[in-house]
C-alpha cells in the first residue's frame, strides 16, 4: 500500500466529512469514525476480492503507529490541566465530584460485566478492563456545545473542571486494570508481584519517566528563543516519552513484560512542564501549549479515521473465528456497557453534588453532560488490542469493537443530551441574548 497516497486520501475525506456532519449538528470526531469504517470496509472488500489480507493488516499496523504518537500529544494537553494553582482553586468538592462519578461508573461496569462474563463463558479480562475504560469523558463534543451556544452558569463551571481531571483519574485506574487482566488473560498464577508489584513498577516508571522529561523538557527549552524551536522542542520531548515507554516494554519481571504507559508518561510531561514554570514564565508556557494545539488536528483526525477503520478490521477478524457463538456475547457486552456507565456518570454525579450541597439544576444535568468518549477512551481500547496477552480468544478485538461502538453512540447522541441538560439548566441565552438562569436568581 502507499502510504502516503492513502493518508492523503484519509484527510481529504476527513475534511469532507466535516462539512456533512455540520448539517447534522454532529461532532467531527462522528465523521472521522464513519469515514474510517468505510475505509476499512472498502481495503477489506478488495482483500476478499483479491483473496490477500495486505490492506486490512497495512491498516492495523498504520493505526497501532498513529495511535500511540496521537495519544501522547492528547495525554499532554490533559497533564496541561494538572495545574496545582488550578487544583487548589477549584477545591476538594470539585476533586468529589469527579471521584464519585468517575467510579461509580468504573464499579457498576465492572460489576454489570463480571456477571455477564460469567454468565456467557466470556474472559474476564474484558470485563475489567472495559470497566476502566468507563471511566473516560470526552470533553470535545461537551465543550462544542457549549461554544456553539454560548453557554455559561454554575453547570458549565464545574462541568468543565469536572472534565479535565476525569480522564486522569481513568488512566490512572486503567493502568492497574490492564495489569490484573494481564494476568486472567493469560491464565497466569495471581501472585503478589503480578497484581501489585508489576502493576506499581508500571505505574510509577511511567510516572517517573514522565516527570524526569518533563524537567528535562523545562530547563532545555530554555535554551531556545523561537516559537518554532519551542514548539519541535515540546513535540520532541513528548515523542521521546512514547518512544521510551515502548523501549523498556522489552523489560521482564517474572518472565513477564512491563507495559509503561506512554498516556501516564505523557501526561506527567504536560503536568510537570507547567508546574515547574515560574509566575513570569507562564505566558510563555501557554502560548507552547497553543502552537501544539495549532500543529495536531490533522494527527488527530488520522487517529479518530483510523480509529474507525480499526473498528472493521476487528469485527472482521471476530467473524473470521468462524464461531457465530461469540457475536452474541459482543453484543450483550455492549448493551450492558452503554447502560451502566450510562447509569454510573449519573449517579455518581448526582450523590456527589447532593453530598457537596450543589444546586439542583447541577445535581440533576451533570450527569449527563459527561457521557460523551471518544479519544482517550478509543486510545485506550487501542492500546489493549496491541498487547500480546490480549491476542488470545479475541480479548483485544472485542474490547475495540464494544469501545469504538460506545464512541459512534455517545458522539452522536450526547452532544444532543448536553445542549437538553444546559438548556434545562438555563445556561443557554434565548433569542434575546438573555441567560434562564440569571433571571431565576435575580427572583
């Protein structure tokens, strides 16, 4: 395959898609995935017509490469968040909130899914790491609509710090998932150093690595003057991150293989390279921080297309098992995934906005405000598919396939429940500029 042709081609049709989604009040992120499923379905015909398997392992291969470079640069920008100004500003009952919500939908999953594994026969892995990936909120598709009608009040407020911090917490969690299905996955003995010790060793080298480039990222650019310079620093430093993490993959304990996460690595490079900044070097900072957001979109777009071609070529390779008894598990895997994070995200928000004292109109809309995923959620999902220890019984394939299809339903409906909620709320201005809310507390 050309390569380059085809990433051409990707774009192209990426920007296309744009334009159509538009009509539908849709996020971008809907046509990406759409554009890449029709991709992928296309390479897979031509496979079958042809009777090779080139395009659709071509296309995995490019997606695993694109995948975890796109998920560094998303995993920075949410360490950006990680401001520790900006954490004490907000407060413990921000910090209660995102808890809350973040595992109650963590803990029903996980529960709703071990059940239902049981139940069908189905690995258990899947359950728990699907319950991680729960955890996950996508904040393009909420702040979208809160962009494109103009709102504000108290539900924005903390729906958008909510945001920022609960994908942190996900893969936090999500690490230490990943290491105890690990160890189900392969049927190895539960010992103290597969479910504590390797998952720590994880966990805080990804950490570390972070940090020490982060520093390294700090004091470096200060050598530089240019905004250009500062930029290819940043997006060097942040693929030195991914690039380590992949590196001392090739590390064993036990005989078995450390995964360093390069979406924790790359989240402490963001949240160290502006914690280590001084006052008058903070304008600086931030301006790094938007020539990154100015350079990535196109990165971004080709991991969301590719992201939906990796959605075919996995159900490809489910129904090619030749086992028509695994299609009903995938499905009911699905059904109960969307329902109880679905149920989790609200819950969670609710007990925790009436513990914190919030007003109504917060307790009852921020749930659903957070039930969008896409990036890092898909991210995630991709970077269990490429493990080896997932390989076995289409762990890998399944989680992708439930994952991707979460992400096509919530991008389509949740930005329409996020402007339901914020108009009940009374934070979007009528015809006359004039914000519901503002004249309920004027009353």
């Amino acid at each position: 395959m050309n390569f380059v042709l085809f990433l051409g081609v990707l774009l192209i049709l990426g920007l296309i898609s744009t334009r159509v989604v538009k009509i539908f009040k849709l996020p971008n992120v809907t046509g990406y995935l759409v554009v890449g499923l029709i991709a992928a379905l296309l390479c897979i015909v031509i496979d079958i017509t042809s009777k090779q398997t080139s395009f659709t392992q071509e296309i995995t291969q490019l997606n695993s490469f694109v995948s975890s470079i796109a998920l560094g640069f998303i995993a920075l920008s949410i360490g950006e968040e990680f401001k520790l100004s900006k954490i004490k500003e907000y407060g413990k009952d921000i910090l209660t909130i995102t808890f809350f919500q973040a595992f109650a939908a963590i803990i029903l999953v996980d529960a709703a899914l071990i059940g239902l594994c049981l139940l069908l026969k189905v690995d258990l892995s899947i359950a728990i790491c699907l319950g991680a990936i729960a955890a996950a909120t996508a904040p393009a598709a909420t702040l979208m609509v809160i962009h494109q009608y103009k709102a504000k009040g108290p539900l924005v407020d903390i729906l958008l710090p909510v945001v920022a911090f609960d994908d942190a917490i996900g893969l936090i969690v999500f690490a230490v998932s990943v290491a105890i299905s690990k160890v189900i996955a392969t049927g190895s003995p539960i010992t103290f150093t597969s479910v504590v010790l390797i998952p720590l060793i994880e966990i805080l080298g990804s950490l570390l690595i972070g940090f020490i480039i982060g520093a390294i990222t700090h004091f470096g650019i200060k050598f530089f003057k240019s905004r250009n310079n500062h930029a290819i620093t940043i997006i060097a430093f942040t693929l030195l991150g991914v690039g380590a993490c992949q590196a001392l993959n090739t590390i064993k304990i036990g005989g078995e293989n450390l995964e360093f996460s390069n979406l924790l690595c790359c989240m402490m490079i963001g949240a160290t390279f502006v914690n280590m900044a001084k006052d008058y070097e903070r304008p600086t900072v931030y301006r790094d921080f938007d020539l990154i957001d100015h350079w990535t979109p196109f990165l971004f777009m080709l991991f969301f297309v590719l992201s939906g071609a990796h959605l075919a070529t996995s159900a490809q390779e489910i129904l090619n098992t030749n086992d028509s008894s695994i299609i009903l598990p995938v499905g009911c895997i699905f059904v109960v995934y969307i329902i109880m994070r679905s149920i989790g995200k609200y819950l969670g928000s609710y007990v925790s906005c009436k513990i914190t004292k919030r007003p109504k109109t917060i307790t009852n809309y921020l749930g659903i405000t957070l039930l969008p995923q896409a990036g890092v959620a898909i991210g995630m999902a991709n970077q269990i598919s490429s493990m080896e220890a997932f390989d076995k019984n289409n762990i890998g394939n399944i989680i992708v396939t439930v994952v991707l299809c979460a992400t096509l339903l919530y991008e389509l409906v949740g930005p329409l429940l996020t402007k339901w909620s914020l108009n009940k709320a009374g934070e979007i201005p009528d015809e006359n500029g004039v914000y519901p809310y503002e004249l309920k507390e004027k009353k």
